[in-house]
C-alpha cells in the first residue's frame, strides 16, 4: 500500500516538474516569464547565452530526477534489492567529476565571450556622460556631433501629476504612466554609443532592458557601458536600484534616429540653448516668472515639498509661511541654490538655469500660500554664480 502511495506521490511529483519545465519553456518565450531578448547584437548574445544555459538546466534536472525515479522503483525493497556493500567507486568518482566539469567548461566559455563583449567599449563614435540624481537623470554629450549639449530628463508632468497623493487620476489612462521623461536621451543608429555612467548623490543603477545591460551609478565612480541599434525606435527604462523615496519615479527613455532626424535634434537643442541664454537677459514681469516657476516646482520641487507646498511634516518642510520663503530673498535663493547640508535639500544651481532658477524662487514666494510680492530676475542670478 505504501509503495503504490510512494509511487502515484512521485509520479505526480514528476509530471508537475515536466509541466513546469514545459510551460515555462513554451510560455517563457514572451516577455512575461523569460528574459527580454533586446534590440541590440550583445543582448541578441546575452539572450542566447540565457537560453543556452536554461536548457542545459532543464536537461540536467530531468537526468537527475529520472535517475532519481528509476532508482526509487527499480531498486526498492519490496522486490527484494540488496544494498551494495562496496565502499567506493572509481569508476563512478571520475564519470560525476569529468561530466560536471565539462557541462561547466561548456558553459563558461560562451559566457566569458559575451562578458568580454559587453566590456569592450573601445572605439565608440560618442560618449555620453549619464549621472543619477535624487530622483533625475542627467545627460552630457561630451564629444561628437552633439559636444557640450547637457540637459535633466524627470518624470513627465502627468505622470507626476497622477501619482500624487489624491489626485484621483487612474493610471490605466496614461500609456506610459511612470515610464515616461520630459527630456529623452536620443542618439544616432548605426554608431556605436558608449555611456559614462556615475551619480551625484547615492547609488543609482541604469536599466535598459532592451539594450540587454545595466549599470550601477556610483557617487565618486565611473562605470561604463556601450550601445549601436541599428533601427530608429524608443526604449524605455527605469533606475534599478533602491536610491530613496522617489526611486520609482525616475525612468529612462532612450530615441534612437536616423543620422538626419539625429542631426536636425542637435539643431533644435542648440537653438533652445541659444534661446534660454537670450532669455536670462531679459527683463521678466512678475507673473511670467511665476507662471514660469509653477512648471520648475512641479517637476523638481514636488516630490519633496508637495503640490500644495505643505511639505511632509517631520520629512519635508513646508514651502507654504516658511520662514524661508517669507523671509530675506537672498536667504532664499542661497539655500536652492547651494542647498543645505546634512538634509535631502540638493543645490540646484548647476540643475536649473538663471530663468528657471529665479522663476521657482518667486514662485515660492508668491504662490503656494504666499504672497510676499517681491521677485527675482534671471540677471540677479547669474550675478551670483
């Protein structure tokens, strides 16, 4: 009774273990289960080499475990086996040892030819310097057709604005909800990319799963990595590592062009910086500046002293009667500007520019609660960098 127990336990034990292999096998295929295969030639590879390796697993497992079943029924008791008195087995020792080995040697030689080319970022046609910040990402163009084009790349406003608290929007209503960017990084097909990777604050990690790699951000370090798609397309990410409150707030989206869309964006972000420049030197109305500095609040301030600027109490200080933003202006501007130590208040001034700078501070300062009605110009500020 026991015995035909036993059995009908394993064969079931068996059969789950089949079907899971086979299910996985089957449905794994999609994104769902299994690993993303990617755009690019190295995440063609690291797929391969995934599915390589999987393979061998499943064909190991079920070995085992046939071996394992046939030994259980054949050798049982009841048809009166005997024990083996021998103590060891040569035989046996060499076949468990030299079959593993090879299975090992078999595997670590693809895997070591895809880690080498994952490594190789020698002769790229462009580098792009990619730091993480608390909760942002940003980007220098540090040689190539698009040297010296620098910018910030946040959460996108509605996204932002649906994941506040109470804002009563439904996610389902935004496609890319919490995986889209104001500002993405968009580089050229048919070049090979390599991106300079490290952070300003704390540990960061870039991830773009269709490119088949991620890498850690580190304060003080540079990690780097390398791209070449050879198709136009966008490719979303996000940060992979715990880096605080708003870690899931700081996707990754990355265009990739043809050489005359790629070109004529180097053209618009110049004339944009052109134009930003320009506009430092103008002479702002109050309520330019503080329609101005609504958008900058939303997308660098938000996260931290809320919609409404009432902070979170014993976290985030209120904006809203702060003695800072009622108080001295040039106190005001000191503190987002260099920010202050030993608390979450990052220095801005080498974030924001001289407009968007003095928009947020008299958006502070007339707005949110506030009226105190004085302002700060875009020239006051470069005055002070």
């Amino acid at each position: 009774m026991f015995a035909k127990t036993l059995r009908r336990a394993l064969s079931s034990v068996w059969g789950a273990v089949l079907l899971l292999s086979a299910s996985t096998a089957i449905a794994g295929f999609g994104d769902t289960l299994n690993l993303r295969e990617g755009v690019t030639a190295t995440s063609k590879t690291v797929y391969g080499l995934h599915m390589l390796i999987f393979w061998i697993c499943v064909v190991a497992c079920a070995a085992v475990f046939a071996v394992l079943i046939y030994s259980l029924f054949a050798h049982r008791k009841s048809k009166g086996a005997v024990p083996a008195t021998f103590h060891e087995s040569t035989t046996v020792e060499v076949i468990w040892t030299t079959i593993p080995f090879l299975v090992l040697v078999g595997m670590a030689v693809p895997a070591t030819k895809a880690l080498l080319a994952l490594e190789d970022t020698r002769d790229a046609d462009m580098s792009i310097l990619v730091t993480g910040y608390q909760w942002k990402w940003k980007y220098d163009y540090i040689d190539g057709a698009a040297e010296g084009i620098s910018f910030f790349s946040n959460l996108d406003a509605k996204s932002n604005e649906m994941r506040q608290l109470g804002s009563g929007a439904n996610p389902a209503d935004h496609e890319h909800y919490l995986l889209d960017v104001d500002n993405r990084v968009v580089v050229p097909i048919n070049k090979k990319i390599r991106f300079l990777i490290t952070a300003n604050d704390v540990i960061h990690s870039w991830w773009l799963p269709d490119l088949g790699w991620k890498q850690d951000a580190i304060p003080g370090f540079v990690n780097d990595g390398w791209t070449e798609l050879t198709e136009p397309g966008v490719y979303r990410g996000k940060c992979a590592e715990l880096c605080g409150k708003d870690h899931g707030f700081m996707p990754i989206v990355l265009e990739a062009m043809t050489e005359d869309d790629y070109n004529q964006w180097i053209a618009d972000q110049k004339a944009g910086a052109a134009a930003a420049a320009a506009s430092a030197t103008q002479t702002w109305t109050l309520d330019d500046l503080v329609a101005r500095g609504e958008s900058v609040y939303n997308t660098n301030c938000v996260a931290c002293h809320q919609a409404n600027g009432q902070g979170i109490p014993g976290v985030f200080p209120a904006i809203t009667g702060s003695a800072i933003a009622t108080g001295d202006i040039g106190g005001h501007i000191d503190i987002v500007m260099n920010g202050k130590a030993g608390t979450a208040m990052q220095a801005f001034a080498g974030q924001l520019n001289d407009v968007d700078m003095a928009a947020v501070v008299t958006y502070q300062r007339n707005a949110l609660g506030n009226s105190v009605g004085d302002m700060v110009q875009p020239s006051e500020i470069a005055a002070l960098r």
